[in-house]
C-alpha cells in the first residue's frame, strides 16, 4: 500500500468547501452538541467505521479489529465499510453535504483540512487532550492546523516513507560508479547531469520535476508558520527550480518529463528507462513481482534530503455530528493504538505513528532480506521525517505548480516568475478556501 498512490485521489477540497457552504454546513451546535456526548457518554451502541481502498488485501486485519473492539466493549457495534481508491473524496463531499458522513473515516491531511475547516470533525486535541503524548510529535503536528484554528483532527493512523532507489546498470551504463550512489541534492543534480551526456535521450536519472515536497525536503519554506500564506517562492525555492533548469538545458531532463506524474516515474523506472526512484516501502515488493529485472539491478539509500525527510500520514478523524460520540473516540483511540498500530504494520508496508512502536525489533532489526533493509532504513527515517505537503495545498495548486514549474524550466518564464505567480495563484485560493 503505497501512500503517494493513494494521495491523488483528495483534490477537490475547494469543491467539497464550497458544497458544504452551499448546503449551509458548518461548525457550531452540532459540533459542541457531539462534543459533549464525547465527554459524558457511554460506550454503546453502533458506529459506522470507512476506511479508503483497504478491504482487498486486510479484510482479516479490520475484520479483527473490529471484533475485539466489541468484545472489549459489550454493547457496541460497528459497521465496517470501504471505500474504493477513485472518487472517495467526491464521497466525502456528498455525504458531508448530506449530513451522512461516517462517525468514524479513513483520510489524509487533504481531505481533512477542508472537512474541519467547515466544522465536520471533532477536534482531537480539545476533546481528548492526552492523547497527544501517544503519538510522534511530528504525526501529531501533521493533523494540527492553524489555517482552521490550530485544532487537531484526526488521531494519527499510520504514517509512509521510503528510501531511494537505484538502478545499478543503468548508472554503469552511464559511466557512473554504482557503489557511489547519490545521498545529497548536489550528488544527484551532478550524476544527473553527467548520465545525460551518455544516455542522449534514451534514459535519464530524474523521471519528474520537482513537486511541493520535493521543495520541502530541499529546505524550502512551504507556508508561514500561521499557515495562512504560502511561500516556497523564496531564495531556496528559486535555487531548487533554477538547478532543474539547467539541468533541462543540459539534456538531464527529457521532454516528456515535463509532465510526467508518480504513477509515470515508478512505470519507467520499472521500465530500465530512469536511474533514480523516491520510493516507499511497498516498492521493493512491486519490482520483485513486475519488474524482476530491474529488481535485481535495485541499489538501496536513503531519502535525498536537504531538510528532514519527508512522509506521508493518514488518520481516523471523529464526525463532529455522530450521534455516538463516546463510542466513535473509542473505537478510533482502540484503532490507533501503540498495539494494533504494530499489527497493522506487521500486514502492510507501512510505519505506526505511535510514540515509541519504530523502536520494536520489527523496525531496527535487519532480517537479512531486501525487505526487511528498506524497512529498517525507512523506519530509522521516519524518527526524523515530517509531512511537507500541506493540507490546503489542493489538486488546482498542485497543477498550477506542475505547469508553471514546466515554463521555468523551459526557459518560458524566469524561476522567479514562476514561482511568484504560482504562490500568488495558491494563496489567493487559500482565501476562498
């Protein structure tokens, strides 16, 4: 299960603002009314708990989980169901609008922003505030928002990084050492550059022009720390977009990189076609079943970063109008415990953002198989990694970034330019927003 995979999906979150405006959805009485019952209410009854494309491969898991919840608490009942991949945020939006959505909901930063923001989740922080100190600081702070009052809106449910990954003949191929593999910005922009000169076209290093958390691991500021402003326009940013111009202009980056997407950059790679791949955890797995080749040409290091790490984080966020409030928290804290967060680990390739869970054998000790060194090493990243993406950072900001980037670099608009347009586009957004 691929983190970057499932992000995708979230980007209508000013459509979904607008349709809960539209509909006279908001914060206040139904939000404190749920709140209260959380406070004085007893664990009972029936709750209705949606995860996001996780039945095919974990029914056992959440079918378990759910299981010993109500063994624990005699009385209670909660319905499990799933969502598929495509269309879940239009779902979130259609039953947000409609008053219907679940007590309990699977979601990333995105699709929570704009749901809190419109006052449709219970703020964790205000109604359980202990629950902080269970969690990683930084996966905690990654569903703590000032744009929307500085509340937190989700207890943390999992997190995903990965390391980088290599293809040893191709930087062979290239005239490039394989056991010199890049481990900084300055390694790859040079060994990028180089493999240009003997690949003419044919295969390349970097498969895709920065995105916004290629400009956060680089070192660029992404918004102030009110969170009202974006603001990767700055010296840094400008640097970053600079380098990937040049690289352009000396035949490092090919044409159709331009606009390439995650799904397009991890299918070349798989191809032989690209030399360097920011992966996850669940890549390793798919090349070794879809790509035997290139898996066995696979040199593995960790994430380039300038900054800390980055990471991505999904959460079980509360509805701020279940009629069932006591039972809902409940069954989210029982969900995102240090324990089952662990199990859910053991299952899928991803990482518990649970305080302390990354320091189990699981994550620090070396088993001796590829999988487990990626698990190791990404387990070691995610101690000190961060969730750059922000959560108002919508699909019409990603584009806008995507286009505006693609002009730069072919020497349409000046860096400046087209980050300053790009930032004034994203800000005037996050107004309406």
């Amino acid at each position: 299960m691929s983190r970057t995979g499932r992000r995708g999906v979230l980007g209508a979150g000013l459509a979904l603002a607008l349709a809960l405006t539209g509909c006279g959805v908001g914060g206040g009485g139904a939000a404190q009314d749920a709140a209260g019952s959380a406070r004085d209410g007893k664990i009972a009854g029936e709750i209705t708990f949606q995860t996001w494309n996780l039945k095919g491969g974990y029914e056992k898991y959440f079918t378990g989980l759910v299981d010993a919840f109500e063994q624990q608490h005699p009385g209670t009942k909660v319905k499990w169901v799933d969502q598929p991949a495509d269309g879940y945020s239009d779902k979130l939006s259609a039953d947000a609008a409609a008053g219907t959505l679940p007590d309990v909901m699977d979601l990333g930063p995105e699709a929570g922003y704009t749901l809190a923001g419109a006052g449709r989740l219970l703020d964790i922080a205000k109604e359980d505030p202990e629950a902080r100190k269970d969690f990683l600081p930084a996966a905690w702070e990654a569903m703590t928002w000032p744009g929307v009052g500085g509340g937190t809106y989700g207890y943390p449910f999992y997190l995903n990084t990965g390391p980088s990954f290599f293809n040893k003949d191709l930087l062979a191929k290239a005239g490039l050492d394989p056991a010199q593999i890049p481990a900084t910005y300055d390694e790859l922009f040079a060994q990028a550059t180089r493999m240009a000169g003997a690949a003419k076209g044919s295969y390349s290093m970097i498969g895709r022009t920065p995105v916004i958390e290629t400009f956060g691991t680089y070192g660029v500021p992404l918004m102030n720390r009110q969170g009202t402003e974006f603001t990767f326009n700055g010296p840094e940013g400008v640097e970053l977009l600079t380098r990937f111009k040049e690289m352009y202009e000396a035949g490092a980056l090919t044409e159709d990189v331009l606009n390439e997407q995650q799904t397009g950059e991890v299918d070349k790679f798989k191809a032989g076609r690209l030399g360097w791949l920011p992966g996850s955890a669940y890549n390793l797995a798919d090349f070794k079943k879809t790509a035997p080749k290139v898996y066995k040409s696979v040199a593995i290091g960790p994430m380039i970063a300038n900054a800390a790490p980055n990471m991505y984080i999904e959460s079980l966020a509360v509805s701020a109008h279940t009629r069932n409030a006591a039972t809902a928290i409940a069954f989210a804290k029982f969900a995102t415990n240090a324990k089952n967060q662990l199990a859910f680990a053991h299952e899928a390739a991803i990482f518990p953002a649970t305080a302390g869970t990354l320091d189990d054998p699981y994550f620090t000790a070396d088993d001796g198989t590829d999988e487990g060194r990626v698990r190791v090493e990404a387990a070691a990243q995610t101690k000190r990694a961060v969730v750059y993406w922000p959560p108002a950072f919508s699909q019409a900001m990603v584009d806008e970034l995507r286009e505006q980037v693609a002009l730069a670099i072919k020497g349409r608009k000046s860096p400046q330019q087209a980050l300053d347009e790009t930032v004034a586009f994203c800000n005037e957004r996050l107004g309406r927003a």
